[in-house]
C-alpha cells in the first residue's frame, strides 16, 4: 500500500474540537487492516537502526500505534498516561498542547537510566506532548532513540519543540 493509500484513509474534520481546528482523524485508517497493517510496517522500518529497548507509547491514540508497533518489533510497550491514570509511584511532567494543556506521567520504573526509548504518537502538532514525555525520558536518564510520529502538522514547526531530537513522520499536512 502506498504512503498515498494511506494519506486517503485520514479524514480531515473541520473545526473539532473547536472553531479553527482541523482535526486528523485517524478512524478510517484503523477501520482499514491492509492501510492499518502498512503504516505499522512503515513505523517498523523508521524504527531500524535505533537499538530500542522500549516502545514509549503516549495516550490515548499513541497507544494504538504504539502498541501494534511494540508488538511487530517483540518490544516492551510504556505508556505515558494523562494525569491520575497510573496506579503506581509515578513522575508527571506539564505539557501544551495545540488547544489546551494537561500533564503527562509515566511510572517511575517504566524508564530506566541509559534505556532507549522510541516515542510513539499518531500526529506531531506542537510537538508540546512529545517535548514533554522525552523530558520524562530524559529526567530518568533514559536516551529518546527516536520520536515516531503517522501525521505532521508541519506548519506548526513541532519538529522545532523536538530541538535536536530524531523525529520522524509518515505523512506531513
Ligand atoms: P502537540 O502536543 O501539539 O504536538 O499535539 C499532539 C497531540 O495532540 C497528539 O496526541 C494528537 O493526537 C493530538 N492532536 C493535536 N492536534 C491534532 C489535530 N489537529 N488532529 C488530531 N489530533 C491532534
């Protein structure tokens, strides 16, 4: 399937969640196996080369991605949650994010000092959340191997937030 075929499988929404927001909604896509299975295939082979230890998947659709990813490569799967989420002793981290901001957390043992990460998420907008978990990341002295990311929004520079982090993105809108 090529990057095109899946390009279509992403739905543009306008103004949601509010006015002046096009949203990337990614449905049609998981809905899709063959569109499903290649972009899995495609994140696998951006992931070649980073000697990860680990899938550092962020919530809630970085989970999807992450997971299925974690899974194709026989990696251990992390998740960064949304504050309140996680049942054990946590660290959590402030982040924007394009309409609003929260905090992310991840557990304290999920990241170990000088493991290597590979940050999962289904779009870069400001690059605000994905800033933050490599900030987690690094407050653990773990090493972030690479950011992997389905969808850019490439006007808004998210790749700049990332300063010298290896970021990489299937398709750029
Ligand atoms: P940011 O921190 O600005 O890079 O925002 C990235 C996070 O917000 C990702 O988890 C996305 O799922 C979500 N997000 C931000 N903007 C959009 C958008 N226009 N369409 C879909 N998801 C978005």
């Amino acid at each position: 399937m090529t990057l095109r075929e899946i390009r279509s499988l992403i739905r543009a929404v306008p103004d949601f969640p509010k006015p002046g927001i096009v949203f990337r909604d990614i449905t049609p896509l998981l809905a899709h196996p063959e569109g499903f299975n290649a972009t899995i295939e495609r994140l696998a082979e951006q992931a070649d080369g980073t000697d990860p230890d680990a899938i550092l998947a962020i919530e809630s659709r970085g989970f999807i991605f992450g997971a299925a990813l974690a899974n194709r490569l026989a990696l251990p799967l992390q998740i960064v949650r949304k504050s309140g989420k996680l049942p054990r002793e946590s660290i959590a981290i402030r982040y924007e994010l394009e309409y609003g901001h929260d905090h992310l957390e991840v557990h304290t043992d999920a990241i170990e000092p000088g493991g290597r990460y590979l940050i999962v998420d289904d779009l870069i907008a400001t690059g605000g959340t994905a800033e933050a978990t490599a900030r987690l990341v690094r407050q653990q002295q773990g090493i972030v191997a690479r950011c992997l990311f389905v969808v850019e929004l490439s006007a808004l520079n998210g790749r700049e937030a990332l300063g010298d982090l290896p970021v990489v993105s299937l398709l750029s809108f």
